[in-house]
C-alpha cells in the first residue's frame, strides 16, 4: 500500500513513453508529473555516498580522489516541478530486483551509471558481500545477500563491427548479434552516442556495410538513425517485455563547446550548475522519433536537458587524463549520474 501512495504521488507523465502505454511499468493510470521538468537546488544532504568508500570506483570518475576541491558541484539536488523524487531506498532497490539481473548495455556513460548505481548500493550496505568479475566485454556485479545482479556490457554502436580477411573494418549498420548477450535480462538500459561522433584514428571502422551497399561514411545522424532502426527491430521481435523492462538513456550533453559557457576553457574550471541551458540536440530527436515508432515499450530516460545544466559535474582535469585530457564528457562520482538512477529507480516503480 505504501509503494503504491508512493507511486500516485509521483505520477509520471505518458510524455516520456513510447510504442505501448506506461502501465507496463506501474500498473497505474498516470498523467500529472514531468519528472525531467524541474531545477537543481544546494541540499546539504547531499552527496548520497561518500566516493572514498566505493573501492572499486575508476579512477577516471574519481574526482575527489583526482585532486578536485571544489564540493558545491556534490551538493545539488533534482528538483521535479511538480513533484518530489524519492530519496533513493537501497534495500527497497535490491528487494525488488531480488532474484533479477539489470544490465546497461552501451558505451562508457553507461559504465558511468552503471558505477554509479553500484556505488549507491554498496554505500548503502557496506558490509554486504558484493562479487565483482568481468566475463568477455561483460561486467557482473553481484550482491549474494539480495541475489541481485547489476550487468554492464561495453557495445558502443549497438550494431556490429566485423573486421574482414583483409583487416578492414567493417560498420554493420543492418547486424546485431549481441541481442542474445541481454535479452533474457530483467531490467535493460541502452545507451548510444558519443562514439557515432569520432572520425581519425578514434573511429573504429573504416567502412560502412547497409543492407545493399557499402560505403566509406555518411553523415553521422543517418548512420545513427539506420543503427537505431535495426536496434528497435530487435528489441520488438526478440525482447519479451512482460518479463523485461526496456530504458534507453537519452543522449548525455558534453561541454565540449557550451554556449552557457565563456571563454575557450569549456568545463573547466566551473564550479556551480548553469542557470540556464539553450539549444536542441539533434541526436535526441533522432533516439525519440526511433523509439516512437516501436511496438514494445521503451523508456526514455530523458536526462539530456537535466545534465544539460551541470557544466560543473565534469572530471574536466580531474579525471584519468589530467590537463593533457580534459574530460567534458564523463561525470565525477558522486555527482549528476546518482540522479539518473534516482529517476530510473523512481521508474521503475
Ligand atoms: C525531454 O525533456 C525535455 C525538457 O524537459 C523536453 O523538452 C523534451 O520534450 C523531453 N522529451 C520527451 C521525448 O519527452
Ligand atoms: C569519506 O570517507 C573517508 C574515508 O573513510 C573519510 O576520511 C572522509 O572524511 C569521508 N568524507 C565525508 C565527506 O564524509
Ligand atoms: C538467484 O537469482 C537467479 C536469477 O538471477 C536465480 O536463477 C536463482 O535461483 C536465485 N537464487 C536464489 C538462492 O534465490
Ligand atoms: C535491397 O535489395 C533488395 C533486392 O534488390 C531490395 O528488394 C531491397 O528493397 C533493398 N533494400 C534496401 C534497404 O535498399
Ligand atoms: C509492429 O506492429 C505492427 C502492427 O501490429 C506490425 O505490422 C509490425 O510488423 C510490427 N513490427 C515489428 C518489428 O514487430
Ligand atoms: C531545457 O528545457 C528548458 C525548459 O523547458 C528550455 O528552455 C531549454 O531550451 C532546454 N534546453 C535544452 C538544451 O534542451
């Protein structure tokens, strides 16, 4: 009875939801709150661990660690305009995906929220036994005491790269052979993006294979779209989701070249939230009409314009590269990451 007030008082808007209808999450008739509208208020609770007791935390999310000294960045709080998000319940979290296994799949902000959440539990619950192993590109985290299992499997295109007798490597944008890695799993959160942008020696294949043709490149967004699509239809042919709950992380704003910003320093150096925040991504768009146009439920985890204000939550010199690799993309933990889990935990009702 209780989590069921709880979930009236937080109802979620159908806004953020396509192909079927929300229920598929609570249950519930749901209409009034846009928990993705709101502020960032200081809240001296914050942050909602301490970083120093998260041992198996990277170093290149370890700002404190890192030498940061600045804190405010630490303090603040998602302020919903409608309604209050609940604080995070870590034994509530674990009880509900008693028996369960959660699994991020995409590219390193995946493995920045995946650490983040498994810094939450393990914050939460110190003394709870917690195995961590790394099978193949799969990390597994496991609580014994909660048979709970927190997955992250590193798969930055979602589509396949094969590389060919002659060495070349090949973009499939019509394959995706890791669907039998995560659809079996309980909970699913995608993500994709950042790697769509790099060109040179960071672009890791020479050649684009589509269904009838192969070329060397194309306007990213196209390629993009083209992988979403075979995505899509995977998760509406292969995912059962009456067992599996689908999110995708919206895109995550970097401050590479931030209009809120001055100057040439991008994040650097920046110490409190933007006031405010202009401007579309165009990508987000392309994810959004994507997902609305599949049959099975996803979830968009609409977090671009909340990160969107938070120039300050960037390892920018603290992270693993120091000033020669200034970070504007990843986020310090603690920071801005908890409360995507906070939302995704609030989802997930
Ligand atoms: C995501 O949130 C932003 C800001 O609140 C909003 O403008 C946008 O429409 C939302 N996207 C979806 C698909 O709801
Ligand atoms: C975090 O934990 C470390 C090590 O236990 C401790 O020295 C430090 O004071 C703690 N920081 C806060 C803000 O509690
Ligand atoms: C733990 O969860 C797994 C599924 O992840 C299940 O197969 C197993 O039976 C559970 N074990 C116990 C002791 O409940
Ligand atoms: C690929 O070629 C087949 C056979 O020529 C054609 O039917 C199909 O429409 C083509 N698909 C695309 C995406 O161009
Ligand atoms: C989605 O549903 C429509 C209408 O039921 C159907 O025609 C289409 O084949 C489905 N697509 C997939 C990928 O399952
Ligand atoms: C974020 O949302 C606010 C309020 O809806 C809007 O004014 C602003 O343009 C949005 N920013 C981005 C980057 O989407």
């Amino acid at each position: 009875m209780f989590s069921l007030l709880l979930l009236l008082s937080i109802l979620l808007s159908n806004y953020n939801v396509y192909g079927k209808l929300i229920n598929d999450f609570n249950q519930l008739e749901i209409n009034s709150c846009d928990l993705f509208k709101g502020n960032w208020v200081y809240d001296d609770d914050y942050p909602l661990y301490n970083s120093s007791i998260c041992p198996f935390i990277e170093k290149q999310f370890d700002c404190l660690k890192n030498g940061r000294v600045d804190k405010d960045y630490l303090k603040y709080r998602w302020q919903p305009k409608e309604c209050n998000l609940p604080r995070f319940d870590a034994t509530e979290f674990q009880k509900k995906l008693k028996g369960k296994q959660m699994m991020f799949v995409g590219d390193s902000i995946s493995l920045n929220q995946w650490q983040s959440l498994t810094c939450m539990l393990h914050a939460a619950d110190p003394q709870a036994k917690y195995i961590s192993k790394r099978i193949g590109g799969t990390s597994i985290f496991t609580f014994p005491k909660y048979n709970t299992s927190y997955l992250m499997y590193r798969n930055a295109f979602l589509v396949d790269i094969k590389t060919e007798n002659n060495g070349a490597r090949v973009l499939e944008l019509d394959s995706l052979s890791s669907a039998a890695q995560w659809k079996e799993m309980d909970v699913l959160i995608f993500d994709s993006w950042h790697w769509w942008l790099h060109t040179g020696r960071k672009q890791p294949w020479d050649f684009v294979q589509d269904v009838n043709s192969t070329y060397k490149d194309a306007p990213r967004l196209t390629l993009y779209e083209k992988a979403l699509n075979t995505w899509a239809k995977r998760v509406d042919s292969e995912v059962d989701t009456t067992k599996t709950k689908i999110f995708f992380q919206g895109i995550s704003p970097d401050h590479d070249n931030n209009p809120g910003i001055s100057g040439s320093n991008r994040c650097q150096g920046v110490t409190q939230p933007l006031k405010s925040t202009i401007g579309v991504h165009e990508e987000e768009l392309v994810l959004e009409k994507v997902l609305k146009g599949m049959n099975k439920s996803v979830y968009l985890l609409n977090i671009t314009n909340l990160s969107q204000y938070r120039a300050d939550g960037h390892p920018s010199v603290f992270g693993h590269g120091g000033h020669r690799d200034l970070d504007c993309t990843h986020w310090c933990l603690a920071g801005v990451v908890d409360t995507w889990n906070l939302l995704l935990s609030a989802l997930l009702g």
